[in-house]
C-alpha cells in the first residue's frame, strides 16, 4: 500500500493506482506531488518524474529538497532540455532525456525502462510516477492523442503495482477536455485555489 497523507491522514492506497491532481495555476499541485513522492523515497520507494515544463536540474532540486535519504532510486524523463538547448544532452543513470512533449512514445518507451529498472534489477516492488503536467501535453498534441497515450501510460502503472501521480492545470481546459481525462484515473485531488494547502479529495476505487 502507499500511503499519501499530504492528502488525507493515515490515508493509503492500492498498489496500481492512478490520481489525477487538479487546480488552477499557483494552487500547490507541483509541490504536493513531490511531497508524495518523497514520502515514498525516504521509505525506499522508486521514483520517476516525467516533466513536461521545467528541466531534470529544477525537478530534481525541488525533490531532494523535500527528502531525508541521501540516494534514493529516482529517474527523470526530461521533455524540455533537448528544445532549449543547441546540443542535445546526453542521459545519465539518473536523467533520460525525450526530444520534446510531442514524443509521447518516447516518454512511454522510457518510463518503462526505469520501471523495470527498479523492479526487476534493483528489486524495487513499490514505484511512483510524477507526470508535470497532462495540460503541456494537450498544447502539443490533440485530446484524442493525449487520451489514447494516458489510457497506455496509466495501463503501464496498473500493471506495474505502482503509484501516478498526474498534474493538469484546470484553468487552461473546457470543463469538457477535464472530464473526458478525468475517466483514465482512479481517483481526483483538486487543489483548492483559496488555500494551496488544502485539498478536496474525490475517490472512485480508492482505498483510503
């Protein structure tokens, strides 16, 4: 089981679970999932972000900020350095890198290959999978594709006995777009925007 009390007390969820975290610009939606994915670090969970806006360098920072372990098993996908940068960068044991957002096959292909990194090499049977964030997807690609891409990339994280975490900012999409991606996911945390420190949790599967 996972826990997440940064959402609830005492709360915890089933391995194979997929949440989908909600709440206009400037809520706390980044930083309540890395805190989620800290609290698993300092248990010896793996850890995988995927980011679509800010580079390995920023997410990796604000995600040792937050943790007490001195090494934990983490990997970055990167979708932003290779556009920003004339050289593309090369990847590390700890950062690969993806051309850009639109290379959702890529994103896929590479989150899978830490999994099983973690699972199968370092005997890692607990993961959790940051994605920052759906609504960088949607700029770049159509809902259909987004939708198709998220139905196998939470697939994956079923599967796989772990836990995703995916932000989306629900100031920059019609009600309709939200609702459509909100049938992927076993359970919604939106933000409040009156307060980044308090959440309102709606639960669809979840054991908490």
């Amino acid at each position: 089981m996972y826990d997440f009390a940064d959402v609830q007390t005492n709360a915890t969820i089933a391995p194979g679970t997929n949440i989908l975290v909600t709440g206009p610009p400037l809520t706390g939606k980044r930083r309540l999932a890395l805190d989620v994915l800290a609290q698993g670090a300092d248990r010896g969970d793996g850890s995988i972000i995927v980011t679509t806006k800010d580079n390995a360098d920023t997410m990796r920072s604000g995600f040792r900020d937050r943790i007490q372990t001195s090494d934990p098993p983490v990997g970055i996908v990167d979708c932003v350095s290779s556009q920003q940068q004339a050289s593309v960068p090369e990847d590390d044991s700890q950062v690969s890198y993806v051309s850009s957002p639109v290379d959702m096959t890529g994103i896929g292909i590479t989150v899978s290959e830490f999994l099983q990194e973690f699972y199968q090499n370092r005997g890692l049977t607990e993961n959790r999978v940051m994605l920052h964030s759906i609504s960088t997807l949607l700029m770049y690609s159509d809902l259909e594709t987004v939708f198709r891409f998220l139905h196998v990339f939470t697939g994956r994280i079923q599967s796989a006995d772990g836990l995703g975490i995916y932000l989306i900012d629900s100031a920059a999409h019609d009600e309709q777009t939200v609702n459509t991606l909100k049938q992927l996911f076993d359970g919604v945390v939106e933000v409040s925007a009156e307060d980044d420190t308090e959440t309102a949790v709606t639960t669809s599967g979840l054991a908490l």
